[in-house]
C-alpha cells in the first residue's frame, strides 16, 4: 500500500498478490465510482410484518458500479483498478474492504460520509431486495479532485468504465468531463449510468454506452420491449454521436449490440436454476464485455459473454459474483441474429 504525498487527498493500493488484480495478464483497465457503498447483505428466512425478524450476515463487502465491475473483471482473469470516493467512518470501512479483498483502488477523499446499502435476501420465498440510500453530497472541488485522480491513474489503460449514479452536488454533465479527459488521455470510456447523468454525457459522446431497458426508455420517452425498440434507441444514439456502440440489454430476452456495422440481437441462453436477483447483472455484464474489449475481442463476441455473465449472475442471491464455470458455460449457449432488414427511421 502506497500513500499519495499531502495535500493531496488520494490514497492508493496495489495488491499483487494472490487473487488481486496485479497478478493477472493483459491491459490493465480502469473503473470509476463516485457514489459507493459499503453493502450489507443480511438473510432472513421469511420477513414476518409484526415482531423481530432474525437476521445472519450473509456477506459485507465494497459496493457501487465501478467497484463491482472491478471486481468481476479479476473474477474473469483481468486486471483492474478502481477509483472512488470515500469519505468519513464508512469510507475508511469501504478502503479496508477493498484491501482485505485485493482490490487495486485510488480512494478520493470527500468530507460527507460514504453511504452504506442493505440487500436483504428472503430465503422463503428466495427474493431479495436492494435498499440503497442517495449518498453523500458532494463539492465542486471534490469532483474536480476525482477527476485529477482519475487522469492521474489512467496510465496506459486502454479502457475506462464509469458506472453508477452520481451523488448530490455534481453537475448533471459530470460524465461528460470524465469523457472529455479520457479522449485526451487517449483511452476508451465505457458508461454505464441512470437519469440525469446518463444524458448530461450524451452531448460528448463516448466510446460504448450500456443502457438496460428502463434507462433506454428514459432517453426516448417509449416503451422497450424487444430488439425492434432497442434498435430504435441505439440507432439514435449512434447517429447523434452520443456513442460509437451502443449496447441495450433486454432483461431475460438478451441484449442488441449496435455499431457503425450494424446491429446483432444476443438472446440469452436458458437459466439452469431459478432466477434469485438481477441486482448484479448489469455490472456483471459491463465487466465481461469491457474484459473481452480490452483482450482484442470485436464487440459482439464480447457482448456474448457479457449477456452469459448476466445470466449467470442471476442465479446468485442479491449482489453476490456470478460463479465463472457457469458463465463459461453459458456462454456457448447465447445465440446471435445480425438484423438485415431496412434501417428505421430516426427517433
């Protein structure tokens, strides 16, 4: 563990040991999160209205989009680096996390306290809920530093990804100046995001943007049912500029991948077991897909295994890692169709 000289307010951990990411082969990619959180998962076995519900700690771990997607690329025999927030008793919680787990992390002092997350898993009847609170505010300052520290970490990484929501207190069009310093880093952004963020970063654009079905609906204002919609969405952000590809993922249907190319329909295969918790998939996902980008892959093979790993990490109860031989497993099973037919029209 290295310390960042003061004033400086950036600490930074490299792990190369065992299971941390420094031990693994390849490009190096870099994930961003300004909105973490420290998940407590608890399990109940049947949530009862009147009286005490008995609860175990099933787990307690370092969450938030960037971290988690972080974490998944060392599950899939990458290397990572994450940079987040953190701020009073529960970030210094969240940076000893990271470190027990062997985490490569670049921790960006705040003032407010890092917020904390509750999944709670019902083993009857196996449903799990992700309660998660909207974080600390943040200053103008305090977003300035985590984007020096995250020009700073950059490096040769030739992939960033940002994901997750934004705190309080950071302009809407926070993502498009992270997408800006990237570009003149000369690497590639990844954005997975919701809401405001997502399009305050459409007007600079970025390399490949994620949206699942409840955020491509936000951006059209209509329904996303199935791949016709979905080729709707990312056609429009391909044509504005807003993304060289375009990804919408399509819940247990699969997900259309969109580039200058065209666009490929990924269906996802058959679950082997029931479905526990979609809370995951998402970065799951990202993840798998960036993995595959940054190791030479063309986009839809690395969507394949993007769209196995979210299958797989359904499987798993609240936010917990999707288990790899699954995922590999699956992969094999996910099936493509290029659409051939006359482009729509716009949005």
């Amino acid at each position: 563990m290295s310390t960042a000289a003061t004033p400086d307010p950036t600490t930074a951990r490299t792990t190369d040991g065992a299971g941390g990411s420094g031990s693994a082969a390849g490009p190096s990619i870099l994930t961003l999160t300004m909105n973490p959180t420290v998940d407590l998962c608890w399990e109940v076995g049947h949530l009862e209205g009147i009286g005490k519900n008995r609860a175990r700690v099933r787990s307690v771990a370092a969450g938030g989009g960037g971290i988690n997607v972080a974490r998944h690329v060392v599950r899939l025999g990458g290397r990572a680096t994450a940079v987040h927030t953190a701020g009073g008793e529960v970030g210094l919680r969240l940076n000893r996390l990271l470190d027990e787990e062997g985490v490569d992390h670049v921790a960006v002092d705040i003032d407010d306290e890092t917020r904390e997350a509750l999944v709670l898993f019902e083993a009857e009847p196996r449903r799990g809920y992700h309660i998660v609170p909207p974080g600390p505010q943040l200053h103008d300052h305090e977003g300035r530093r985590s984007l020096d520290a995250l020009e700073r970490a950059v490096g040769s990484c030739p992939y960033v990804v940002a994901s997750g929501s934004l705190p309080d207190g950071l302009p809407d069009d926070f993502y498009a100046a992270v997408a800006r310093r990237i570009k003149e880093a000369g690497s590639r952004l990844v954005l997975d995001t919701s809401g405001p963020a997502l399009r305050g970063a459409l007007a600079e654009g970025v390399f490949l943007l994620r949206c699942n079905r409840t955020e491509a609906e936000s951006l059209t204002g209509q329904a996303v049912r199935g791949f016709d919609d979905a080729r709707a969405v990312n056609e429009h952000l391909l044509t504005t500029g807003a993304a060289e590809i375009a990804v919408t993922t399509l819940g247990g249907l699969g997900a259309l991948c969109s580039t200058g190319h065209g666009h490929t329909e990924l269906y996802a295969p058959p679950l082997p077991g029931e479905p526990l918790s979609d809370a995951g998939a998402g970065d799951s996902m990202v993840a798998a897909l960036t993995t595959r980008l940054a190791a030479g892959e063309d986009p839809v093979s690395a969507c394949a295994l993007g769209v196995a790993v979210a299958a797989a990490a359904v499987l798993t109860p609240s936010t917990e890692s999707f288990d790899v031989d699954v995922a590999r497993s699956l992969r094999s099973q996910v099936r493509t169709r290029l659409q051939t037919d006359a482009r729509r029209g716009g949005l």
